[in-house]
C-alpha cells in the first residue's frame, strides 16, 4: 500500500458556508451574537455557516446555514475551497465554502435571531479595516471572500449573459 493509515489524519470538525456577493462585490456577513462557553465568537464577523451535523453533506449545511443565520435561501454556484484549521484549543476543522446567490424568499433576517446579531452586505475597504481590527472571526473568511471575488470576475461574462 502506498498510504498506509500513519498518513491519515482524522478531523473530527468540518463546517460549510457561503459567500454571497452583491453587484458591487461587497460581502454578505453576520455577526454573532456569541453563547455562554462558546468560542469567543460574540461580535465577530464571518460568512454564513456552521458545522456539518452527522449524517449531513457540506452542501446541505451551507443552505441550511444560510437560511439560519442570514436568512438566505442560497443557490450554490461553485465551490470555493476547502480550508483545514483549528480551533484555538487545537481541535481540527475542514471548512468548505460556496460561491452562492441569494434567491427568491430570502429575507436576510436571520431565522436565529438568539446566535445572529445583525446581517450586512460589507464593502470590501470595510471588511479590510474589520480584519485589521481583529473582528473577523477567521482567516478563512478572508480566504473565501478572496476566492469569491476572483471567480466572479471569472464568471461574470456567464452571470451577465
């Protein structure tokens, strides 16, 4: 065997989301409103989503995670990127995300209003200023949004036809 199971590395956390982009290339967020013994996430700013529940693909969670945190019924256009990271206790994480549209019936109210405390689209001089600052809650975030922008340029003469 040329990869034996000493080359496996499990990961036991994997999460999905989207990014959504408006005409003028700004970035849907939300900001979390944080949880008792959460991970120090209340008033950071990320994409919509969330961890990928047993038995679930990452493509379901990013629309399910759209819907509940920013009340986005998300049409997937393209994957993005797969990230591994870690939490700050160490624990690994696999974080997918979807370039995706907002379709019909989205409201952009957040059905989790106790986890969600605001949604935005955010122009990209601000979300610079708040990755500066400290308040995206990961660096993923700036990889997706970075990844986004440039397949929307690569799409564009398709999404404009």
């Amino acid at each position: 065997m040329q990869f034996g199971p000493e080359l496996h590395t499990p990961v036991p956390h994997r999460a999905a989301g989207v990014v959504v982009l408006n005409a003028a290339g700004d970035i849907l967020l939300v900001r979390e409103r944080g949880v008792p013994g959460g991970r120090g996430k209340a008033d950071l700013w990320h994409i919509p989503s969330g961890t990928v529940e047993p038995g679930e693909n990452p493509q379901d969670t990013a629309v399910r995670e759209a819907w509940e945190e920013a009340g986005v019924r998300a049409g997937l256009l393209k994957f993005l990127a797969a990230y591994l990271g870690h939490f700050p206790d160490g624990e690994p994480v696999l974080r997918h995300a979807w370039l995706a549209e907002a379709s019909t019936g989205s409201t952009f109210t957040p059905a989790l209003p106790d986890e969600v405390k605001e949604v935005r689209f955010v122009p990209q001089a601000e979300f610079d200023a708040l990755y500066s600052a400290g308040l995206i809650r990961m660096h993923h975030t700036k990889l997706f949004y970075e990844d986004a922008l440039r397949e929307r340029e690569r799409l564009m003469p398709q999404l404009e036809r």
